[in-house]
C-alpha cells in the first residue's frame, strides 16, 4: 500500500485534533478504509505546539508555503482560516496539483467559485466537510447518497456559541450580556464573539450549503444577516407563551422566484425535531423531494469534531488518489437568482413599548392595515411604573417590505415608544 | 458520457419509486453527479405494473434472471426481498460481474459474509444503503465523513411501524391491538405486522449497523429480540410519570467483553433527543471518539425515502464504474465476540400485579437482594376490585441475569399473582 503523505498547515485545537487522530487511528484507518495516511509535514506561526504535539524538525516548520512546496506531500490540509494568507495557500497548493483539504468556511463562502474552477481546472479534489457542520456529516451525504433528490429546502442551526446562549436565555432566562459572559467563560465563546454573535459563521455556512443544495453559486454576501443581540429574554418568554422557541436560524428555500436565504432569530414551533437541538449541538435539515424531511444532528464545532470531518475528508482525498472518483464541488450550474429579502412572506412577531392610553391599539392597527399587514393575535401586558404597556403582535403571513414599512411608521406614531423587538416566525411545516 | 446501464428487479412500492426518481431527475443527475442512468430492463411477477410505470415491451420481463443475464446490463437493483430468490439473484449478479444494489436487510443481516466475500472477489460494488435506515444517509456517512471514527455505541429507532404505534400509544393511551389496527388502516403496518412488532426488522438492520460501525461480524441470530405486542398503556404511562418515553431501540455497544447488541422496549429520558423522534420517523445516533454524539433523522420507510436511497446508491455504483473507489462493504476483520445477553448490566423497571395484603413488599424485596439487585424506587397504586394491588419498581444496575433469576422466583411468591412487565432503562449518557 503506498502511503500517503500529508501537510498540515495551522496547528490550533483542530489542526492538534488532527494530529491526534492521525496517531490514533492510523492503523484502524489502514483497516478500515484502506490508506496509509503520513503527516510528513506540518507548520504553525507557534513552535511551541510542535512539542506539545511531538512534531520532531523533519516534520515541523514554521513556513506554511514550505509544507505546499514539499514535493513529498500529496494532500494540503488548510486549518489557517480567514480569508487573507489562507486563500494564498489554497490557491498556490491547488496551483501546485496537491488536493486540498479545508475547514474554512470564510473562505468557500467569499472565494468558492475561483477555487472550485481551479481545483476542477486541475483535475485536483477540494474537499471542506468541516466548514459547515463542524462533525456533522453533510456534504458527504449531499453528494453521494441523497444525490437522487430535488431539495427544496435546507436549513439549521449551525453556529454552537450561539445555540448555547439562546439555550441558557430560554431555560435560566439569562439576558445577552450573561449569557455571553458564562459561554466566554467556558471557552464557548471568543473574546471577540462578533462572528458567532452576529451571525457572520452561520451566513458563511448556509452560503456554502445552499450552493451544494441547490446546485447554484451564493456567496456570503447574498445573505442577509441577523445576529442575537438584540434579543431580549422577554421575547424568548413571549415566544414560549404561544408555543414557539427562538433559534438562530440560517435557512435556504427555493422559490419559483430565486433562492430565499437569511441568517436571523426565529420562532420555531416548540414540538420541532429542530426545537430540542440545544447547548452547543447544531443540526442541519433538509427536504427532498423523495426522500422527504432529513435531519442531521451533532457537534457543530470542537477540536475532535472538526478534526473528524477533517480525517474523513483526507481519507476520501487519499482514496481518490488511489484512483476513486473525484470529490463534486459544486458544479453551481443552475444559476438561480437570490430573491431580494423585500420579498420574503412569512409571519412576524413584534413587540412594541406603547403609551397607556386609549387609541393606541387602533393607531397601531391602522399602520398595519395600509401596508397590508394583517393580525393574528395580539397580548396586551399591564402598565409599568412608567405609565408605558407592552403589546406583542403576531401577524399573518405578510411580506417583509410591507412589515417594515408599517414598523417605520409605527415608531413615529406619537403613543409608541418603541418597537423593541421584530422576530420571524417559521412554522417549517 | 458513456451511459450506465440499469436492471431492476422487483417493482412494488419502492422500485416503482426507483422508476419514477430515473425519470423526473435523469437530466439532474447527469448534471450533478455526472452519470448517465438508463434503465434498461425491468422485472416483476406482476405483469399489471409494467403499464402503471411505463415500462414498455423492451424493457420489461416477468423473469429476473433474465436481467441479470442480460450483457447490456451493468448494475443490478434488487428489490425482491427476503432471503430465498433474492439470495440466488444477487449471488448470481456478481457471479455475472455485475455491481449490485439492494435494500434487503434480511439477505444481508443473514447473508452478508458470503455476499461480501463474493463482491470483494470479484472486485464489484455491492450497496445497502436503503436496508439500514430507509431514506437516512447512514452507511454512506459511516463509510465516507465519519471514517476516522472509533465507534463505542450505535443504536436508534429504526422501524418505523412500531414507533408510530407507541407515539400514538403513548400521546393517546392505545393499546397495542387499536394501536396496529390504525397503523394497518394507515397503511404504516402489514397485515401481517409480525417482523415489525416483534423486532425482526429492526435486528436486521442494527445486525448491519454493528458489523459496519464495529467493523466485526454480526448476524441476525446473534441479535436477542424483544417486540412490542406485550408492552401495556400503564407501563408507558408510568415511563412518563418518572421522566421517560418508551422506545423500541435498536442498540449496539462495544464493550471490554465484546459486542453487547439487542432489541427491546426501552425507556430512555424524555428529554434526550430520540425521545422526540415520533411518528413514523426514524433516527440512528452514534458516539465516536473524536466526533462525539451523531444523530441522522428521518423516513425510515415509505417508497419515495428508500427509493432516494436506492438511486443514491445507483448513482455511486455508476461513478465507481466509471474509474471511482469501490463501496467499503464490511471488511468485518475485528472479530469481537458478542456478549451473551445475560451479562448486560443495565437499570430495570417491571410491574408487578400483587396481593394487597402486609408482607409482600418485604417478600419481593428479600428476593431481589437474593439475586443482588438493589431498588432505586417503587410506586405502589391503591388496590383493584379483585383485591389487587399495583407495585411498579426501578432498580439500581443489575445484571439481566441476576434480575431474569429474581423475577422468575418472584413469580413463583404466594403473594405475587403476575410480573406484567419487565423494560430496560438506559439513560444514554
């Protein structure tokens, strides 16, 4: 069996988890799925992490381009990240005929169509299960056994910071700032939470999945994008009031007008498969047109998640090397238009800060009505100290341009304080 | 593009969807996967589907060896079932240099080795993946994304009649007979339900799954089997009282003293992600050293889902063909012995029907320390119109052995009238 030598480039928790795997398992991985796999070459900024991962001097190198140059290696494994220094390297180890091996999914989500053109171009295999679902088996499954269906539909909750504080938020009623503080605290979240928090890691991921599920180019910046900080517990608790509970969803529908994608807070029903995924779990689900509702659950992120679908993707590198069938990108060949989030028709939930007085309720409905907003329930809550009321609305299925018109009126209305929340409502039926 | 050239035989509910997904996604297909699917011969016994699915003249036969003679023909599909004809057409097919694809849990929870064998002879692809879980990826992801994997647990609901029966047993009281009588009309359960509610089905397919995730050897005989016909609507009732659902699991375990593998009703906490797994839905969940927890959710039968399946597995024997890797079957070169049943140490509940009279919680309780088997809980309900009374005990750990010897002795105690249930409690921790 010829071995198969690999170049590790970036050695954080993952690129450590990869290494750990690649000790571990190698003898089984021989067994099992027949290929020899090498770590000849591996490199990071950090010397201090070639001892730490017993890297000896033939091995280690702090010149990620020098692992790429090495004529020995085979396969390029990129865990650098980002899309600077990273793109270069991909770019260079395809260039250079290696096949590539990512989990970067900044990178797929900006750069993915010179990538997949390039690696196509070449003949070489990129592959990236780890960049949508940490451990989750998803692409893999995608293009190779529900490759019989028309999908209609993906989406998830695919960000685990964010997942576990709306967990908290809705069991221990935690306001944002503590809930982040107690994720940060236990390495859940960075110091910098941004990217998770504002749903840039979620868009980046739903980019590349409705790419691969739709068979057509969207990149990152055809997301619209919504993050967490502006939820308040008190529309975590309204939501549970009518039997709903608040994820940070990253959805993708085909629709006879384009592909409908968004990243943002929404109310699932509470008896969703996708309601009781919690903590730092992410699930990804899917409708086909045979195959009907899938669901794949597990480890959104983690260093031996991530580095499982890192060694799963090696392997099926390695095998293809071997002379297997070459991993499918995504061929993006039906250039479907991203339909404008103007055009999204759903139901809103929304809660405003109002005067107690008469004639708010009527004012209110009136805005709606002119912008073809129909209600569906309203809850009325006492007045506080400061003489204000709280009403939260639920409408019936309306589209979003309408929706937020009627709210840039609302809040001038002289009886309304606020509208301090607005969520989208999902019945994912 | 050279086409591929497909045999099918077998068109009942989920050939005829094999026969529908060829031809709504035959453009889809070649687009995405980059193979040409052409179905060039069809069998059945009854003549009468030939004109329901179009199938004309040309490709159409009453015989299936016919097919798998036929030289144009370079994969098979059997759907034929069961372990007698079907057994002599897929040994038969690979004898012919054929790939094969099959949904036949039975054939290869019984067959498996010799089929295996015979398709690693001979160098050809063998696929199942619709056997395990219907329309869930799973074989694919256990072979692909997730290889670089030590599995310790796979276990799951993996049929989807009896798990119909017990959501609609458990949400509105069924019992068992009304039960299957609604799945029958519902068209969920057979007429003759029996491989269903008595497990078969599910040892087939958790036979398959422990000799892929452990990659040793399991058959069907080896799997011990336990049905749903005796569970009573108290027994469920009383589960939830105590915060757990009642499933029909399929589980494997890997343990020091080898594979500890079984079907039975369980309880499993309601809060865990399989509890919520209702209706006719299936899940597998898995725990990897390095991946951690998996679950794959969704139709575990129906025609559309395993037909998805079955063209999944169509689409990847038709690459393999044109240059590709051949499907991992099993290599099943572990060798792990199975751990006799008896052995198994797990928490009990069982009901017993007792005299309402002093004394016979003391009697119980001698027998049970007896056999060392140590009481967490016990509930004892208000005596019945005959002067019976109702005890319900949980116990700490104990070996099945242990508790099988204690109960039978129990039986036997002038106080005790009956054992009306014994179910396994695993917390799947």
């Amino acid at each position: 069996m010829k071995p198969i030598k690999i170049g590790l480039i970036g050695l954080g928790t993952v690129g450590g988890g990869v290494v750990e795997i690649l000790k571990a398992h190698h003898d089984d991985i021989v067994r099992h799925a027949g290929v020899d796999l090498q770590l000849v070459r591996a490199a990071d900024t950090n010397e201090a992490r070639f001892a730490q991962l017993g890297l000896g001097p033939d091995v280690a190198t702090t010149d990620g381009f020098a692992v790429i140059a090495d004529p020995e290696v085979d396969v390029v494994v990129e865990l650098v990240g980002g899309t600077g220094i990273a793109h270069k390297m991909v770019i260079e180890a395809l260039k250079a005929g290696k096949s590539v091996v990512t989990a970067n999914k900044a990178l797929l989500a900006t750069h993915g169509e010179e990538i997949f053109a390039l690696a196509d171009a070449r003949g070489l295999d990129i592959r990236f299960e780890a960049a949508v679902g940490g451990g989750i088996p998803i692409l893999g499954p995608l293009t190779h056994s529900t490759t019989a269906n028309e999908f209609s539909r993906v989406l998830g909750i695919v960000n685990g910071t964010t997942n576990y504080m709306l967990t908290r938020m809705t069991e221990a009623g935690l306001d944002f700032d503590t809930a982040l503080k107690e994720a940060q605290d236990l390495g859940y979240a960075e110091a910098d939470p941004t990217a998770d928090v504002d749903g840039y890691d979620a868009a980046a991921k739903i980019a590349i999945l409705a790419s691969m599920v739709f068979n057509s180019r969207v990149t990152l910046n055809d997301v619209p994008t919504q993050g967490i900080r502006e939820l308040a517990p008190a529309d975590i608790a309204y939501a549970a009031e009518i039997g709903y509970t608040v994820k940070l969803l990253a959805l993708a529908n085909k629709t006879d007008s384009g592909i409908d994608i968004r990243v943002h807070p929404t109310m699932i029903p509470a008896k969703h498969q996708l309601a009781s995924v919690d903590g730092v779990y992410n699930a990804i689900y899917l409708t086909g047109d045979f195959v009907g509702d899938l669901m794949f659950f597990g480890e959104g992120a983690g260093a031996g998640a991530a580095a499982s679908a890192v060694v799963g993707d090696i392997v099926e590198a390695a095998r293809t090397l071997g002379g297997g069938t070459d991993a499918i990108g995504c061929t993006c060949t039906d250039n479907l238009p991203i339909r404008a989030l103007d055009d999204l028709v759903c139901r809103y939930y929304f809660r405003l800060i109002v005067a107690d007085r008469a004639g708010v309720i009527a004012a209110v409905a009136r805005v709606l009505a002119d912008h073809r907003v129909s209600m569906q329930s309203l809850i009325q809550r006492g007045t506080t100290a400061d003489g204000m009321a709280e009403v939260v609305y639920v409408t019936h299925a309306a589209r979003e341009g309408d929706i937020q018109a009627a709210l840039a009126e609302i809040r001038e209305l002289d009886v309304v304080s606020s509208v301090a929340s607005l969520i989208r409502v999902e019945d994912l039926a």
